[in-house]
C-alpha cells in the first residue's frame, strides 16, 4: 500500500478540521480541545490541540491521508513534523475575519520555508455575508496573481473537492514543467 | 530552600519580582538554550550582569556606547590587560577621559539591556547563588528593578508579537520585485543598512543577524520593519540548505510514476 498526504493549515477557527471532515471516508481523528484562551474561547468552544487526520482511498494500492494542523500558535512545534513529505498543503483562511489575514500570511511563509511544495489558499467561509472579497483577500495577503486564492466553503463537498484539484493541478503542472 | 527552576514554570518576571520584594543579595545564574547569564542583585537591587559568552568588560562597554574610541579600545586592550575595571575607571576619571557618571550611566544601560533580553528566554533552568557577589574586580551598580521590570514585560509582549511575525528564523530575504517605495529615497537607519546589506537568497535570517552581531529580538525588530514597508519579503532558501523533508513525499523515484499517481489522485478526487 503507497501512502501520500496533504497539509491543510491556516489560524485559529480558519475551518480545517470541517475541511477534512467533508471530503473524509473516515470520521475523522481530531482531538479537540477545549479552548483555554478567552478571547479564542468567544470564538469557538474546542480546537484542535493536536492533528485532524482524514483519508480518502484511491485504489487498492493508494491511499491520501488530509492532515490538519493545530488550530493555536502554541502548537507550531507540530507545523515542521506534519509538513514532512507533503505533495502539498492547503491554507485555509477564515474570509470573514480579517484580524487573522496576517498570521494567514505568516503560516503560509512558514510552512513554504519547510518544505517548498505547491499550495492553494482557500478563502473559507465565503457564502457568509460578512466575507471579504477574494480579491481584497489577495491584496491583504500578499499573494502574487500566480498563486491560486479559491473561493471555499468547507462544508460543502463540491468545494473542497474543487480545492484539492486545485492544488493536485498545481502538483501536476510543476511536475510537468520540470520544477519538482 | 534553594531558588532553582525551570523558566517554563517560573518566569524572569517573577523571578526579579522575587528578588526585589525579598531584598535578595547573590547571583542569579540563567542557563538558556545558547547562552548563560549571570545576574547579580545586591539588596534587591540589580548589580551587575553578564551574558558569559559576550565581554562585558569596563572597556567593551564604554567602546559599544561609543565612549571610547577603537584606537583607545585596542590600547586598552594590548595595555591595561591587567588592570581590574575599578582601576580602569580610576584612570579613565583622573585622566578626564569621562566623568564618573558617564562611567556608571552606561554600565547600568548595558546591564540593563542584558536583563531584558532575559525576559525573551522562556526555555533554560536558573538558580540563584545566595553566596555569589558581584565579581569584585569589577564595578557594580544600583538599578532599582522597578521599571526594568515594567520595561522587560513591554519587550516580553513586543517578542511574543514579533515571534507571531516571524515565526522563523530559518527563512530567507529577498527584495520585492515591485516596491511601493524606491529604495533610494528611503532613509534607513545604520544597523537597518547592515541587515539589507546581507539580504540574499541563501542568507537566512538568522545567519544576517550572526553577521550582524544582532540578538534574536534586534533582528526581528528590524526585518519587521522592513517587511512592514514593503521592501523585502521571505523567501525559502535558494541553494540548497532548504531542509529537505525527510520523509519521501513520492513512493516512487520515477517521474513517469510520479504523473500517473497524481493523475489517479486527480481522478479520485473528482468520483467523490
């Protein structure tokens, strides 16, 4: 059996752990917390303290395992062992609080200097009213126009579906321009 | 019962608040990851410090703070070998070099700065030394802890910020490829100029602040700034130093096998 994973990252409450859920054929490994900042605690009652882990089988002889990092900073220890031997990773951004655009921005840096693999940002949560549009995420985020910012919602299947395709395109095309 | 600890369960805050409020006299000796400092309080009071791998010399000190020249430093240095800081400081007032003032003005700066570049170190084990006075051949001071106190928890929220900033020094600068601003109309400081002068693909941060004689918190200050202005971005490493994961990220070598996987992927993906 070969085994290959993806990285799914981003801040605090960005929507990882609902990300992995939605494409997972196993319920999947969290361990969830219960937050100790107050000021997080306003915005969710759990996070995830260690790893989410979801799988999806691709034949008999393949398998991809969807990690998702620590949802607080104080966990980053885990950042550099997860992102070990990923195909790529995912930053998930919460499009509706902008007070997180910046750490957003630090993760992806710090995730591309582990391990300089491709990744798509995915602005999560964008069928709420309160979303930024993507194109004033791009700009607040730095992102250059090659990088792919997808709109997300991460409950919905077809979404994030058309995220990991996004970035298995972006695997595929470096591979074929000769860069990996 | 002995003062000794983890600064994970006892932090340098505590630590001088301790100090202070018990009126102790000794040495606090803090063993971080790279280095270790060694405190000396007399009354509650702080009365000297070193970091052990770092001179702090009479000389050195008034040489940093720019009180002395490097022509009269290198004659200190090749001809006073011998001579004890109090006596350093005898020579230096009775010469009219500097007053006694500038002397202790500056001493107290510089051992200040040393204990609150403690308050970043939230890794190591400390003890305090009941029965270690300040070295005597050197010239000790009396600097209430107060607003060291105040001053190294405003640097502790400043690091913690700056951390959350640049969570890594492990990255590489380069030049954004289309500032906001032409770098020649922009007015930097000296130690800002020398932190851009080593900006280079394969220089990591932590690498320029080696260079440039910077501690973890100066360097980050200053990149910070130069990221906050648009001038510079991080970048991965481009030669090679890169941290390769250890982990295979293919099972297989071959390329072909490589495309084939991720088009099953691809094709997988797209049935769910």
């Amino acid at each position: 059996m070969q085994t290959v994973k993806m990285v799914v990252t981003g801040p605090f409450n960005a929507g990882k752990t609902q990300f992995i859920r939605s494409v997972s054929e196993i319920d999947i490994v969290s361990t969830e917390r219960n937050i100790s900042s107050a000021s997080e605690k306003s915005v969710k009652e759990s996070t995830t303290v260690a790893m989410d882990f979801g799988r999806i089988t691709v034949d008999e002889e393949l398998v991809l395992y969807l990690f998702g990092t620590p949802g607080q900073r104080r966990f980053d220890f885990m950042w550099e062992i997860l992102s070990e031997g990923m195909l790529g990773f995912i930053v998930m951004v919460d499009s509706t609080r902008p007070e997180t655009f910046r750490e957003a921005r630090s993760i992806l840096e710090t995730f591309h200097a582990y391990a300089p693999t491709p990744y798509v940002v995915a602005a999560n949560k964008q069928d709420m009213k309160e979303a930024w549009d993507i194109s004033d995420m791009r700009h607040v985020l730095h992102l250059d126009s090659k990088i792919k910012l997808i709109s997300c919602i991460a409950t919905d299947r077809d979404s994030v579906k058309a995220i990991l395709l996004e970035l298995l395109y972006s695997i595929l095309s470096e591979m074929e321009n000769g860069t990996k | 019962m002995a003062l000794r600890g983890n600064l994970r369960d006892f932090t340098i805050t505590q630590l001088l608040n301790l100090i202070k409020l018990a009126n102790k006299t000794g040495t606090l000796v803090v063993e971080g990851p790279s280095e270790t400092a060694r405190v000396a309080f007399r009354d509650g009071k702080l009365a000297y410090a070193q970091i052990a791998q770092e001179d702090s010399s009479l000389a050195f000190v008034l040489f940093k703070a720019k009180k002395l020249s490097s022509v009269q430093y290198k004659s200190i240095q090749q001809r006073a070998t011998h001579i004890s800081d109090k006596e350093l400081g005898l020579l230096l007032i009775n010469g009219g070099y500097l007053s006694q003032e500038d002397i202790l003005t500056n001493l107290q700066q510089h051992f200040a700065n040393i204990t609150q570049r403690l308050f970043t170190w939230v890794e190591g084990f400390f003890h305090f030394d009941n029965d270690s006075p300040p070295p005597e051949d050197r010239i000790s001071v009396r600097l209430d802890l107060e607003n060291l106190i105040i001053e190294g928890s405003r640097h502790m929220r400043e690091w913690e910020q700056l951390q959350d900033e640049i969570p890594s020094l492990e990255m590489a600068l380069k030049f954004t490829d289309h500032p906001g601003t032409n770098m020649r109309n922009v007015n930097l400081s000296v130690e800002e100029w020398r932190v851009v002068s080593y900006i280079k693909p394969n220089n990591t941060i932590r690498q320029i602040a080696s260079a440039t004689n910077m501690n973890d918190l100066e360097i980050r200050r200053i990149v910070y700034g130069l990221l906050e202005a648009g001038l510079v971005e991080t970048s991965r490493l481009s030669d090679g130093i890169t941290p390769v994961p250890s982990m295979r990220i293919f099972p297989s070598k071959d390329k072909e096998e490589q495309k084939s996987l991720i088009n099953r992927l691809i094709t997988r993906i797209r049935s769910l």
